[in-house]
C-alpha cells in the first residue's frame, strides 16, 4: 500500500502530459489549460457586464479577447526568445516560428513563452484595440484588470500538468519528483505555489476591490504592482532556466523583471496622482 507522502512526491510522474496521441498530432494537458485560463477571463468579464458593473458590451469584450490572443501568443514567444534564449534563436531562426523540432524529428509545437513578453504583447495588442474603437483606457482596464489573474491560475496549472517550470530542490515534504528533471531530486511544485499566489491570491485581492470608487483609475497599476511582489517571492522557490542560471549569484531574470515589473506599477500610480491632483487643482 503506498502512503500519502510516496503518492504526494511522485504525483507528477502519474499524470501523462499528453491527453491523447494519433500519430504525430497530439493534445496536451498545458494548450487545454491555455483554453481554459482564457474562458475563465472571457466569462468573468461577462458576469461583470451582467452584474452592470462596466458599461461595455459583450462584442466589446469578444472583440478584445482577438487581440489579446494575439498579443499574449507574439509577445509570449518574442519575449522568450529576447529574454531568455537569445544566443540560440539567432543561430537557429527558423525555431522562433518552426513547431518542428529535427533533432526530435517530431512536431513539439513552440516550446518556450515568457509571462513578461507575453505581458507587453497585451499592452500593446490592447492599446490598438481602445486607439480603433476609442475607448477610455483607465475605464478599461478597471474592467479587465480584476479578472486576469484567474487565466494565470489555470496557466499554472497547466504548467504543472506539463511537468515543466519545476521548482529548486528540497529536501522538504514539499518536494515533488518530476519527470524532466535530469537530476531525480525531489523539487518545489513551484508551478502550484505561482497558481496560488499569482491566481488564487491576487485574483481574491482585485476581486474584492474591483468596485471600490477610490480604486478608479488605478487598477492597472495595482495589478503591476502585486504580480510583481507575488512572482518575485514565489521564484524564490522556482528553478531558473538552465541557459541562465542566477544573476549576481542570488536573483533569478524572472525576479529582475518582476521587480522591474512592480516598479512601473509604482511610477504608474504616482503619475495617475500627480494627474488627479493636477487636475483637481484647475477645477
């Protein structure tokens, strides 16, 4: 009879990341989630609509969920290759695109995405959709900010059902063997810990604020500001990419571009007070 703990450890090693396989074409458990982590959005921003909590509509939202994909997909996969695999991808283009790997010689899809490239991505794919259909970007983002973090609790979930992104090793009960890993060390299920700090938490703080009047205008900058703290705690326990191990011996690029990340927030919502009071000034 296997005990909880034997069971606990050797979870992932039980979950097959493929759910099921006909020849080369495959579905996994991580795209599913990515499915899933944008329903969860798209049907919160719907339930807010219906609660008249945002004067927006639904084609509104469907509209804006095209370049979002869009965004999170480009910036993701640009964001890997800048950040974090540079060298590689200069000496191998056709891999920024390819989801066939020769040296496999199997499709594999696009394997590497970057939170922070995909971040970008949506800034930028959500600017052209409020620049085409005019509309106030600090009312938008109060609207969308709040639900955001439920996609990334699936995301991460998915992350772990895929049995990558594992954490350092432990040698607490904590500690998960994952197959992936080259070493066979019982590991944080990091992947679980970001679910529950950067999905679960921080979804419950913006969820219970979104209708406060003296948040108006500042969401954006309190998303920024929390994800940031959040991620740069939870990569204490996370596995840096190998091709880059720490920086200065101790931080990890994910932590540098959360606290980057964290600091725009703050700079953000120092700017959004400087405007109110300048404007209350004049009025």
């Amino acid at each position: 009879m296997i005990d909880f703990l034997t069971f606990y450890q050797h979870l992932p090693g039980r979950i097959n990341p493929e759910i099921f396989r006909i020849g080369f074409f495959s579905i996994g458990w991580y795209p599913l989630m990515y499915i899933a982590a944008f329903l969860a959005v798209y049907f919160i921003l719907i339930y807010r609509l219906k609660k008249r909590e945002a004067n927006f509509s639904q084609d509104d939202v469907l509209d804006f969920f095209l370049y979002a994909i869009a965004g999170v997909i480009i910036g993701g996969r640009l964001g890997y290759v800048l950040f974090y695999n540079l060298p590689y991808y200069l000496h191998n283009p056709l891999a920024i695109i390819s989801p066939f790997d020769p040296a496999a010689g199997r499709f594999v899809g696009l394997r590497g995405m970057s939170y922070h490239g995909g971040l970008i991505g949506v800034v930028l794919a959500s600017w052209i959709f409020i620049r085409k259909n005019k509309i106030d970007f600090w009312e938008f983002s109060d609207f969308l900010v709040p639900a955001i973090p439920a996609g990334y609790f699936f995301g991460r979930i998915g992350n772990f059902l895929n049995g990558e992104l594992y954490g350092r090793a432990t040698g607490s009960f904590w500690g998960m063997y994952f197959p992936s890993d080259p070493f066979g060390l019982p590991r944080y299920p990091s992947q679980l810990f970001e679910a529950a700090l950067e999905g679960a938490l921080l979804f419950c703080m913006l969820w219970l604020l979104r209708n406060k009047k003296f948040m108006q205008g500042y969401f954006l900058a309190l998303y920024l500001i929390g994800y940031g703290l959040l991620r740069f705690a939870a990569e204490f326990f996370r596995q840096p990419d190998p091709q880059i191990g720490f920086i200065f011996n101790f931080f990890t690029l994910g932590q540098i571009l959360s606290l980057a990340m964290a600091l725009a927030g703050v700079i953000l919502a120092l700017i959004r007070k400087w405007k109110e009071g300048k404007i209350k000034a004049l009025t």
